[in-house]
C-alpha cells in the first residue's frame, strides 16, 4: 500500500513542552516506531531547523514557511501538497506534531477495510469514546460527526480529492475568526455535505500530548481509551 504522510509544526514544539518533555522529537520518534518514519515536515514560521532535526533537511523532505499562514493554512497546504507529490497513493495522513501513538500503527491501518464514503481520525476524543460505550463499539465507528481533533487524520485518495474541491474548505479563510483555525470542524462540515463521515477507533490510535495548544485553545482531554505507547497495534486484530 502506498503512503503519503506528513507531519504539521510550528517552532515552539521543536524542543520542549511543561516540564522539558520533547514535543515534535517525541512525536516523530513515536510515529517511526508505528511504521511512519521519515515524514515530510511542514514548518510554519520558521527557514530552519535546530540540529537535532536537521535529518529531514538533509534528505530534502521538509516544507518551510518562512512567513506564518497560521493552522488552517498550513493543514490545506500540506495535505494539498502531500496529493501533489503522491496523486497516486492509496492512503494520506496528515498529522500534528503533539502526540504519540501504538507500535505498527501503519501496519494496522493497512490491515482494516477502509470505510466508504468516510474518513479516518485515529484520535478518539472523549465524547466520541461516550458513544462506544454506549453502542458497545469495537474498532472503527461513525464518530458524532463534530470533528473533535485533527491530530491524526488518514484518507484515501477519493475522500481527500472531494475534500480538496469542496467551496466550502476553498471559503473557510473569509472567516476573519475562525477561518484559520478549527481544522477538524472545518474537515468534517465540509466533507459531511458530501456525505462523507468521520469514523473513530475503539481504543483510541493516538494520545495528544501537547498540553499547551500551538492556537491558545484550552487544553485536549486525553484520550479515555488508550493503551499505552508498548502497545503493538497488530494485536488488535485478533483481540
């Protein structure tokens, strides 16, 4: 199967978060060890990067923005750019840069049937875990279709080119207040008028991390589903 996968940043994760933990380096090392080593890096407001890494520099897969276009506007770009350089990879994923996630991860996500019609939020935010328990849901569900995160997003290449043409993602930055930011509620409204939904994962695939938000938003909830970062994701599928 092939993958075009990113990871969206900004300089104030370079280094440390509360308490000196490692925001981005965490981050990348925890999606390598899921299968997704060496994404392409997408840096808002800055020309380089620190030494520690400067590997995704030096085998050319990094995107610069030297001027900030702020979070609406470097999500759509960089998915826009993932399409642009693979616009014929079967699976897309565009993450952020606060979070860790299972082992295999990737080889998991091959392993499931993809939805059709949907897409993939591998962040299983509180109010959406709510609706397993309630359903007794396993594994992949329709979420409340609110669009809570946009941590890790994954599409196909179908939903991600609607997602791309839709007037209402091309007229989301008129908004002067929210139309840079809200990235997943901005996902969600425009590919539900499409009839595309948003479908979550019992347990939770990730764990934000990031407790400071990079846009001033109160803190994530942690995930209430979630297994830990030994946990390898494969054994799901006979769990």
């Amino acid at each position: 199967m092939k993958w075009s996968y990113g990871v969206t940043t900004v300089p104030r994760r370079f280094d440390s978060g509360p308490g000196n933990e490692p925001i981005l380096p965490r981050t990348l090392e925890s999606l390598a060890k899921g299968g997704f080593d060496k994404p392409w890096l997408f840096v808002d407001g800055a020309t380089s990067l620190p030494p520690h890494l400067s590997s995704a520099v030096e085998e050319k897969r990094v995107t610069f923005r030297a001027q900030p276009i702020r979070t609406h506007g470097n999500w759509i770009l960089s998915i826009y750019e993932l399409y642009i350089r693979e616009p014929e990879a079967d699976r897309y994923a565009l993450f952020q840069d606060d979070f860790v996630t299972y082992l295999n991860l990737r080889q998991y996500l091959e392993a499931c049937p993809y939805p059709d019609k949907g897409y993939w939020n591998c962040y299983t935010f509180n109010s959406n875990h709510t609706l397993a328990e309630r359903g007794g849901f396993k594994r992949w569900y329709e979420s409340n279709q609110m669009g809570r995160g946009a941590v890790a997003l994954v599409f196909n290449r179908d939903v991600l080119m609607t997602l791309l043409s839709t007037r209402y993602m091309v007229e989301r930055p008129i908004d002067p207040h929210r139309g840079w930011r809200a990235v997943d509620g901005g996902i969600v409204t425009a590919l539900k008028r499409e009839g595309v939904k948003e479908y979550v994962h019992n347990p939770s695939l990730v764990q934000h991390i990031g407790e400071i938000s990079s846009m001033g938003n109160k803190p994530h909830q942690s995930a209430p589903a979630w297994k830990g970062e030994s946990f390898n994701a494969l054994d799901l599928l006979t769990s």
